[in-house]
C-alpha cells in the first residue's frame, strides 16, 4: 500500500514503454522518490557516465505519501546524474504534477536512451504513448504546456516540460510543471532535453491507498494542526513566503551580496516580502497578488505575482502583463542581491523567464555575479558580452541576460556554462562561488557555519535543501545554535542531512520540517506503508541515502578535496554585520563530521559503515 507498487520504463531509443512491478525489497531499505530511484540509478548506470550521453538515465519518482491526503503530499523529484555538477542529482518539485503521475499508477517512470526527434509522454492511466513533439520543440514551458492540454482537448492534463533552455544545454536547465513549480537545480532539464525528451502530460485518476487508513487518518489530521498552530508554517509562510528571510538574513550579516564580496545588502528592503506588498505608485496595485498552495497542502508558501505594466520590462509585452508564480526568496537573493539589483519588477520579470524558459534562478543569478565581477575587473568587456554593461546592480543587463540565457543565445549561451565553467573559461576559476560545479544559494557560510558545513559535504552540489541548518542557527528551530560556532555542527548537519532525504523520499515538502518533528513526520508514513517504519528505522533509511549517494559521488571520481569551499569564504573575512571578522570555519567542521558519519579521514564509508546501513 501507498506505494503504487509500478514502474513505468521508457526507451527512447527504441520507441518503447513497458510496465514492471516495483522492486519491494528495495522500496522498504529506501522508501521512495529521491531514495528508491537513486538506488536504481546506481544499480543501472555507470557513475562515470556523460550526464548528456543516452546511457545516463533520468527517473521522474514520487513517494509512497504522494497523493495521499497527507498535508503537502503532492512531491515528486527528478533524479540522473547532473547536467551541471557531475554529481547525483536530485531535484524536488511541488505542484500538481507528482500527484497526477501516482494516481496514474505509477511510482516512477524510468526514461532511457535518446529519442531520434523531440517527442513528448502522454499517460492517461494504463493508456501511454510517445508522441512527435516538433510542434513544441523551440518553444516555452508555458507555451508547451499549454499547446498539449489543448491539441488533446483536456485541461486537467498535468504537464511537466522543458523550454528552450533544456533544448539549447543551459547548463542549469529546469523541468517546468504546472507553469511555474520547477524541478530546478543541477540541470536535470539539460538531461531530459538531451534525450530529446519535451514533456510528460498525465491524467491519473486511479487513487491511492495507504495500510492502515484510520492510524493515517489520525496522523495526518494531526500534523496538519501542528502545521496551522506553528508561527512559521501557519502564518508566516503563507503571508509573506520564503521571502520572509530576506531582511532577517540581511540583518543577520549572511546575505551574499555582489558574488559573495559583501554579506549585507543596501537594497534588501526593496526587493523583500514587504516590498512585495506594498502598493505600486502607477497603479496602486502591489507585486504580490496572493499566496497560493500545490497539491494537498495546507501552508501555502506560494507566491502570485504581477508586474508594474509601465515598467521597461514588460511595456507593450502583455504575455508578460499577467498574474504568475511570484519570488521565492533564493530567486529574489539570486537575481537581486548577487548581482546588487534591487529592482522588484525587473526580478519578477527574469523570475518568470525562468519559469517559461526553464531554468534555475539560483544558479543563473550567481552566474551572473560572477560575470559582473570579472566585467568589473576588467576581465570581460563588452566586446565579449555582445554590448551589455555588466556593472553591478544593472537591472537591464540581468534581464536583458535572462531571455539571452533563456534562448541560449549571444553571452546568454555563456552565461547558461554556470559559473564554474565560465570562470575557468575566463581564467578566474577563484571568482565561481559554487561547489562540485553548483552555485551557493543565500546564505553566506561566515555568517552562518553550519552552511558552509552543509555546502561542501552536500552530494548534489552546493544546496541549502539538503540540510537546513538557518532553521536551527537562526529561527532556533528545532533549537537554536549559535550561527557564529562551529561546535556541535558536525552532528547539528548530519542529523539535518539524513532527516531531509526521509521527508525528500516519502513525498512531502521540506517546508512541513519548520513546524513537524521525526514525531509527527513518522506516524504518517508508518501508517500509510507497510512495514516497519518507527523513527530509528526512518532515520537509518536517511543516512543509508546519504551514504548511497556519496558512494556514488565517489565512484563518479569524486574526493574528499570536492568537500570544500572557495577561498573567499574561508580567507576573506565578512566586512559587516555581526560576522564581521569572521571567516567560515570548515577545516574544524570537516574531520568532526567525517568521524560522527562513519567515514575515513578522506571522506570515504567504512566498511564497518556500509555494514551497519546495510549497503
Ligand atoms: S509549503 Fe510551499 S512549496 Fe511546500 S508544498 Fe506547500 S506551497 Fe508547495
């Protein structure tokens, strides 16, 4: 139960889908979407694989929670091997999507090969067919998404797509669902679109089923109320959004600014949740229309967005005039803070190219600090960015860059290498503030240690969704730490690390984590799924994902010397704030947290690890 307990698998190369049961044994060692399609990802594909080859794979997987009535359970995450970093990637999307596909019956679909021509994946329950896409292919997620739901006359399809950005090899391109919910980071859309692979529609009306449905019942209705009582997940999540971290990180002296050169930002007011409610003088309307949910969830977080009609951007351009999914903070620190812009409408408007192009905002947003570092150096010139001014704080050459990046045209294509390769391109491999290839979201590790613990041992690259530790170091959830110590990291990191693969691979959002515990997270899925699966169980299950993944960051040629930082965050001191001083101390961290994880002191598993997790 709760898992749909069918595999769909699709090669591309031969034109062909076929159903196969789930393999059970793994399901209860790995749970589900990001764990279980992981193990099959490493037990079918070499990790030295090209991610851009048609022997590396790309699994769309949802969890056993997953269309349940569990609060947020509409999840489904994208695993291959990352476009971007090289590394295991695994990327996590709201929306309707993940909901559609488990109904439709299926735990995952497998895509192999490479399609000889654009084509796109048509399910309506056990009805599935590969269909030509060369009517969409050049076109925009939005516009794809669209185009299939009225060329098959039914608008209640579910459509996840790539844009022109995964067709063209943006380094860092997206799979788009539902508009403007995306599978964003480490380039799993560069990977579905170098198998020549458009979009998956679904209809799924099949229904899921959990073991014990009035233990579920409980638990859920129980979670839901914590989630309601909580500050953070009851009223500040969905009043103000994620956006509610930009002024409290700037005060906090964590807000990377102008590519990590300064950790507060003058303009972060003007690109914050509150300036997103305030009204706009030309029309009295604010940027933020209303806050809006993805399946079964009842915080909210989302944001509506429009922008100013007479602002540059969008003047005389009414696509781009309507209502769409709004700033999350790490888009709106990406897109403003890293490159000192603050101006609202001009994030919004890249922000929606991203979402209709498909391509990740963190990643392109950092790239372009970097970009307007090296221009700011004197590095690059308009020579070489086909005229753009790349100066700090310019909001036409963001969004002038964003629908350059969104085409992968003139120094957008450049832009769409990410930073790491950019860098290097220009010789200045030191400027790209990124690990394993994967460039920081939006907190600077001097100001926030365990960050910079949580990026340079993070397998998919650096990420803040692998191990949250703000929640701990600076909203003292689930009790507070002091951002400035490295003590107690180590442990603080891993625990957070091996809790999030369990909500990540049960289907729930990570967000549920500001208000749930392991107490509240774990009578749902011990409910809905047979087996046993009490908190040391699900806990076991996470490391044992963690360790999966890092062995096969390992066996892809990884090492110990990937698990860093750039150097302007361990030599460089923050100038301000109350980290002035202070540089992030990884090489504390590090050795602390190879020993708590069981790993020799060159980051590799034990075998008396491997053991124990049973791996
Ligand atoms: S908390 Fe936000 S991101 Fe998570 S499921 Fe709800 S609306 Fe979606």
């Amino acid at each position: 139960m709760a898992w749909a307990r069918n595999i769909l698998r699709v090669n591309l190369t031969q034109g062909t889908c076929t159903s196969e049961p789930l393999n059970m044994e793994w399901a209860g060692k790995y749970l589900g979407q990001r764990g279980l399609a992981t193990k099959y990802l490493v037990e079918e594909t070499d990790p030295k694989v090209d991610p851009l080859s048609p022997d590396n794979k790309l699994i769309m997987a949802t969890g056993p929670l997953t269309g349940t009535c569990a609060s947020t359970a509409g999840r489904y995450s994208v695993i291959t091997k990352g476009a971007l970093t090289g590394a295991i990637a695994c990327s996590n999307s709201g929306g309707f999507f993940g909901n559609e596909m488990k109904n439709a019956g299926y735990d995952m679909i497998i895509f192999e090969g490479r399609a000889a021509n654009p084509v796109y994946l048509l399910i309506n329950n056990d009805s599935v067919e590969l269909i030509d896409a060369s009517e969409f292919w050049g076109t925009s997620t939005w516009n794809t998404e669209d185009g299939i739901k009225k060329k098959h006359q039914d608008p209640l399809l579910r459509v996840a797509s790539i844009g022109v950005a995964g067709e063209k090899g943006v380094k860092f391109a997206c799979v788009v669902n539902d508009m403007d919910r995306a599978a964003g980071r480490s380039g799993v859309g560069t990977v579905m679109g170098s198998k020549n692979l458009k979009a998956v529609a679904i209809r799924g009306t099949k229904g899921v089923s959990v073991d014990d449905a009035p233990a579920f019942m409980k638990a859920v209705s129980s979670g839901k109320s914590v989630l309601a009582e909580n500050g953070v997940t009851g009223q500040g999540l969905p009043a103000f959004g994620t956006q509610v971290l930009m002024n409290v990180i700037n005060e906090t002296g964590a807000l990377p600014t102008r590519n990590h050169r300064d950790i507060q930002f003058e303009g972060a007011s003007d690109i914050s949740a509150e300036a997103m409610a305030e009204p706009r003088e030309s029309d009295g309307k604010p940027n933020l229309m209303t806050n809006a949910a993805c399946f079964g969830c009842t915080i909210a977080c989302g944001r509506v967005s429009t922008i100013d009609r007479t602002h540059y951007t969008v003047k005389d351009r009414p696509e781009y005039q309507k209502a769409s999914g709004g700033l999350e903070y790490e888009a709106a620190w990406a897109l403003g803070a890293a490159n000192g812009v603050n101006d609202l409408d001009a994030l919004t408007f890249a922000n929606f190219i991203c979402n209709e192009q498909g391509f990740d905002p963190i990643s392109f947003g950092a790239t372009v600090g970097a970009a307007m570092e090296m221009f700011e150096d004197g590095v690059l010139t308009t020579e070489q960015t086909g005229g753009i001014e790349l100066k700090f704080g310019s909001a036409e050459a963001l969004t002038q860059l964003a629908e350059l990046c969104g085409k992968g045209e003139g120094f957008g294509a450049e832009i769409g290498l990410g930073s790491k390769l950019l860098c290097e391109k220009y010789g200045r491999p030191e400027l790209s503030m990124s690990v394993k290839g994967q460039e920081f979201p939006a907190y600077d590790s001097r100001g926030i240690q365990g960050m910079g613990l949580t990026y340079a041992t993070s397998n998919r690259g650096a990420c803040h969704l692998r191990s949250y530790t703000v929640a701990s170091e600076i909203l003292g959830i689930p009790e507070k730490t002091d951002p400035l110590e490295t003590d107690g990291k180590a442990g603080l990191v891993m625990a957070f690390q091996d809790a999030t693969a369990v909500v990540d691979s049960a289907g729930l959002c990570v967000f549920t984590t500001f208000a749930w515990s392991m107490d509240d997270i774990g009578p749902q899925i011990d409910a809905a799924c047979e087996g046993d699966w009490s908190i040391e169980n699900l806990m076991a299950c996470g490391e044992r994902i963690w360790n999966m993944e890092r062995n096969y960051n390992l066996a892809a040629g990884f090492t110990n010397k990937d698990d860093t930082l750039p150097a302007r965050l361990l030599k460089d001191a923050a100038k301000t704030g109350p980290a002035k001083g202070k540089v992030c101390g990884l090489d504390k961290m590090l050795p602390e947290y190879y020993q708590a994880r069981g790993w020799t002191t060159e980051g590799v598993p034990t075998n008396e690890t491997l053991n124990r997790l049973a791996l």
